[in-house]
C-alpha cells in the first residue's frame, strides 16, 4: 500500500518577501526506513535554501549528504543507516528546509519538483507519495 508523506509549510502555506521560514518532509507511518533520497526542485529568484537538517540524525548509526545548488535552484538530502536492524521506527521528519523568500510567486511541492525514495532494509522500495502542497509568497504588508 502506498503511504502519504507529510509536507509541513508556514501557517497558512504563505510567508512573506524576506521571511526565513522552514519546510518539513516527514513519514510519520511508515515503518522500516533504512535510507532514503529527498530532492527538491524550486525557483531560485523566489526562494534560497538556506541549509537542510534532520533533527533524528543519529550520527553513530546513520550517515548523511547533502547538497544545496542554489543557482540551479536543487536541494538534495540522502541518508543510509550504517548498519543492519530489523526494526526501524517510523521517521517523524526526513528532513527540514530552511529557506528564506525574495519576491513574489508560488513554490510548488507537488510530484514533479519533490521526490522522495525510501528504502528498506532489502533496499527494496518504500511506496509512498507526497502530500502536495503550494506556498505562496507575498509582499509584506
């Protein structure tokens, strides 16, 4: 069956021209993430990446890259578990953006400018889908 992935945006799905702000990515019901790749396409006149973390990084088990182009406007986030374990709870966040916005528009998360692969222990693919979502930018009032 296939899962849905959360996608976290600010209040409302909007920040304003300036505004730092932080994009999630989480799995919070699927089980037995063992590594992962999470890509993001996006504007780079509209929005920055500023860094992407992942606040359940366990740095003695996991290992991570990460790479941030922001004058081609991609982001990219893969994380391995080190070693072999049966039983890997789910992943409350995969990773954060934080961002800030610099003019007006809208960033699509949707299919074609997010993708996210999981893996099992078998390196076998996780089904999943992203929940996809639009953050609009605006100008400050």
């Amino acid at each position: 069956p296939t899962r849905f992935l959360e996608v976290l945006l600010p209040e409302e799905n909007r920040v304003g021209i300036g505004e730092s702000f932080e994009i999630a990515i989480g799995a919070p019901f699927v089980k037995g993430i063992h590594s992962y790749l999470l890509r993001f396409f996006y504007n780079p006149e509209l929005i920055k990446i500023k860094d992407i973390k992942n606040p359940s990084y366990r740095q003695a088990e996991e290992f991570h890259l990460k790479r941030i182009n922001n004058r081609e406007g991609v982001v990219e986030y893969t994380l391995t578990n080190l070693g072999f374990a049966e039983e890997i709870p789910p992943r409350q966040t995969l990773a954060i953006m934080e961002a800030i916005a610099f003019r007006e528009g809208a960033v699509p998360l949707i299919g074609g400018t997010l993708h996210v692969e999981l893996l099992d222990n078998t390196a076998t693919r996780i089904p999943v889908a992203v929940e996809e979502k639009t953050l609009q930018i605006r100008s400050a009032r």
